[in-house]
C-alpha cells in the first residue's frame, strides 16, 4: 500500500502569508496526485489534480507542484477563506490520502 | 448542477448491517465511477470502496474488504454501500463522491454531504 505523510499536521499563518504544505509518498506515483480542501462539518472540494492542474473555479492563488514521491501545495496569499484542512491523494494504486494539513489563523 | 445526496446513516449495533444510499442528480450517473469514502469523528479521510460506472469492476480497502459491499442501480442514479458485521471503529461519516477520468488520473470531483453511521452497544 502506498502511504502519504504530510508536513506540517499543523500549519498557523495570518492573512496575506505565502504557505507550503508537503506531501510525501512512500514510493513513486508519478502525478497522480490531488489536493482537497476541507471546512469543517463540509465534504472536501477538489483544489489541484494531477499534482499541478488547478480544479475549475479554483482561485489561481492556489498553486501545486512535484512528482516522484514529493509534492507541494502553496497558497501564495492567504485569504480568510483559505483556514481548513488540507489533504494530498494518491490516485496511483487505488487511492490513499495524507493523514491532513490544519491550517489555522495566527 | 452536480447533486450527491447520501443517506440511511443512524446508530446501529457491533455486528449488525446497515445499507446506505447515495442519489445522484444533475448528471449522466451511469457514466461515472463512483466511490464511498469515510472520515471517523476528527480523523482524517479514508476512502472505502469504488465500482465502475457499468458495475462490473468493484475494489475495496483492506479494512473493510469482506464486510462492505458497494453497488449501484443506473436505472434509480442511486449508489449504495452495504454494511455488514459492523465495528464500532466503523463509526464515521460516509461520504459518495464521483470521479472524473482526465488524462490518466481520476480526481474526486463533486461530493455528497455525508451521511453518519454511529456503531455502538
């Protein structure tokens, strides 16, 4: 099974930061790789696919990259709307995602 | 527009079954692969089960293979998960969410709200 570990579990930045969360695959996966947003008591949104194409309606602030077994998501200038949680997919081998990214207001 | 409605969830007993329904609306549901994914009281997500959009091809996560079985009825757009011999670490929200196929990757790309399945004596 593939295994996913993102960094950090907890993230605190104010509005108007630049942030990066990592996720790191157990082996390779190619791109297969997708972000989501989640809110609390909401169902996650899809933000990125394919480790760098932005999702449909998706603020373009959002912005992913990487292949192999590493990757990264960035928010390139907080909005208040960015606070969630944030999770990595792997859509290699059946599909497994990271354990999540809490992003909280500082 | 996209709707996935799920239901059927409540507080059932370790042991017993549950069936849970996911409705579709808004698009052409016997074309889509679809999958159940659930998220336990303040963990993260763990996706569970996909079937083929024809429901010839069915997969299933090592934690529930054997105790969960997925289907789905195109003529009623309705997707089901059948709970059996159920956990009580089974509790968790039930999530439907239907993938897109674009290149060679299949994102999640609409959700439902989710429903709650409670397992406890």
């Amino acid at each position: 099974d593939i295994q996913l570990t993102q960094s950090p579990s907890f993230l605190s930045a104010s509005v108007g930061d630049r942030v990066t969360i990592t996720c790191r695959a157990s082996q390779g996966i190619s791109s297969h790789l997708a972000w989501y947003q989640q809110k609390p008591g909401k169902a996650p949104k899809l933000l990125i696919y394919a480790a760098s194409t932005l999702q449909s309606g998706v603020p373009s602030r959002f912005s992913g990259s990487g292949s192999g077994t590493e990757f990264t998501l960035t928010i390139s200038s907080l909005q208040p709307e960015d606070f969630a949680t944030y999770y990595c997919q792997q859509l290699n081998s059946l599909y497994t995602f990271g354990q999540g990214t809490k992003l909280e207001i500082k | 527009q996209v709707q996935l409605v799920e239901s059927g969830g409540g507080v059932v007993q370790p042991g017993r079954s549950l069936r849970l329904s996911c409705a579709a609306s808004g698009f052409t549901f016997s074309g889509y692969t679809m999958h159940w994914v659930r998220q336990a009281p303040g963990k993260g997500l763990e996706w569970v089960a996909l079937i083929s959009y024809d429901g010839s091809k069915k997969y299933y996560a090592d934690s529930v293979k054997g105790r969960f079985t997925i289907s789905r009825d195109n003529s009623k757009n309705t997707l089901y998960l059948q709970l059996s011999s159920l956990r009580v670490e089974d509790t968790a929200v039930y999530y439907c969410a239907r993938d897109i196929l674009v290149g060679d990757t299949t994102p999640f790309d609409y959700w439902g709200q989710g429903t709650l399945v409670t397992v406890s004596s």
